[in-house]
C-alpha cells in the first residue's frame, strides 16, 4: 500500500466497503437487548509494554448538540455513529492502526514505527496519510449518504503527536477494563483538540518532524496558538503544527 496518495483499486474497494455498510445499518434494527461484550485483551490487568508511536485523536466536532431527545432522534444518531465510526476505524486499520479506545464522539489509536523505519513507512507519515484518506471517506462517501437522509454532515477534527507511550490494561477482571495510552505524547495530542478547528489536522512538533519535507514545506502552517506546553531542557514553547495538504479527488 501507498502512503503518498490515494490509490485508486482502494479507494473503489472503499466505496463498495462503505456502501455495504450503508446497507446493513439501514436494515439493522437499532436498538437490541444486551449482550455479552467479548473480552479480547492481550495485556494481563495492571500491565503494560512501552514503545515508540505516532498517537492520534480523532474528536468529531458539535456532535453533543445534535438533538437527540426522541427514540428516533437517538435511534438516528446510533446510525450515523455507526456509519461514521466504522469505517474510520476500518481505514485506520487499513494504515496499520491500532484502535485503543471509543470515546463515544471520537476515536484514540496508536500507529507502530514498522521494523524496516523509513520516511516512506514510519508511523507518523502513515498517521497522517490515514487522516487524509479519513477526510476524503467523509467528505465524498459517507456525507453524499446523511445528506440524502436529511442528515448534516460530519465535521472532525484530527490531532497527532510522536513520542514513547505505554499502553496498558487497567480496570478490575471480569468487570470493567480497557487499554490506555499512558505517556505525553498521548496527553499531548488529546490536549490539541482543544486548540484546533473542524476540518483541522494537527501536529505537534515530533511528529512534525517526520513527514515528508515536501510535505511539509507545501502544505504545513505553524500555529500561533500557544499550547501551554514547554521542553523541559530549554524552556521553549512546544509548537502545534497544521496541516492543509487533502488527496486529489479520485471520483
């Protein structure tokens, strides 16, 4: 797979993915008694492994202020969370992702540094070719759909940092429990939602420093938001990064 462009074979796989899914939420029943979540945990509660990853956040914007007062207003949002969420995660997956947590109105998950490192594989540049090919999905397959439904279109926004992270069960067995990055770079990047906009894809300065130049010099922009956050050896402020790059339209 390319990170430096939407390749066309994937993209139609994509339409197709989307559109089945499309299909099957709409004759899902919605709403259905309980059950019994599968626990698929790799890491024993308490524990944790440490390694270097790109972590991103994906927030989408103004969604609690959508009215969802009825059954079928609830019913409504329960479908395009579905819709929406889905396929965010299967493109992350796509991109080599791992999704660490549902926040309900967003997404957290970790992209691993592959073992052959490399400006065309390292996890920060497949972060970010993810985050396009996210906005892309949104904006030409799954906003074409809410719209005919009466819907308003999705608007997110996605924020990444690079940096050592330990990700680790914590919980009580057999109750509640999941996974959770623990570390800097992941309170960093969560923090950056705040200080970014819809539509937004944001960076912080050591993931910045991993894409592409090209990248970078094209369609990078440094914010003057300050972000609070200081290097601890020379006091300097830690900058957040924007990105404006978006795929060329296939379709």
């Amino acid at each position: 797979m390319t990170y430096d462009g939407l390749e066309e074979i994937y993209w139609k796989k994509q339409i197709d993915r989307v559109e089945k899914l499309r299909s099957s939420i709409s004759e899902r029943a919605t709403a259905a008694p309980g059950r019994l979540v599968p626990n698929e945990s790799d890491l024993v509660i308490g524990t944790g492994r440490r390694l270097p990853a790109t972590v991103l956040f994906l927030d989408i914007s103004g969604f609690s202020q959508r009215t969802s007062i009825t059954q079928e207003e609830q019913e409504m949002m329960l479908r395009i969370l579905n819709l929406f969420l889905t396929e965010m995660i299967r493109i992350i997956e796509d991109y080599g992702g791992n999704v660490e947590k549902n926040t309900g109105d967003g997404l957290m998950a970790y992209f691993e540094d592959l073992p052959e490192v490399d400006i065309n594989t390292n996890s920060t540049k497949r972060a970010l070719a993810c985050s396009m090919t996210m906005v892309a999905a949104n904006e030409n397959l799954i906003s074409p759909i809410l719209r005919a439904t009466g819907v308003a279109p999705i608007r997110f926004r996605v924020s990444m940092d690079y940096g050592h992270i330990t990700i680790a069960r914590i919980g009580a067995a057999q109750r509640f429990n999941a996974n959770v990055a623990i570390g800097n770079t992941a309170n960093f990047a969560a923090h950056m939602l705040g200080l970014i906009k819809p539509n937004d894809i944001g960076l912080g300065a050591s993931a910045w420093s991993r894409i592409p130049v090209i990248w970078s010099a094209t369609w990078g922009e440094l914010s003057h938001v300050s972000t609070g956050w200081i290097y601890s050896q020379t006091d300097l402020p830690y900058p957040l990064y924007l990105y404006k790059g978006r795929w060329a339209r296939l379709i």
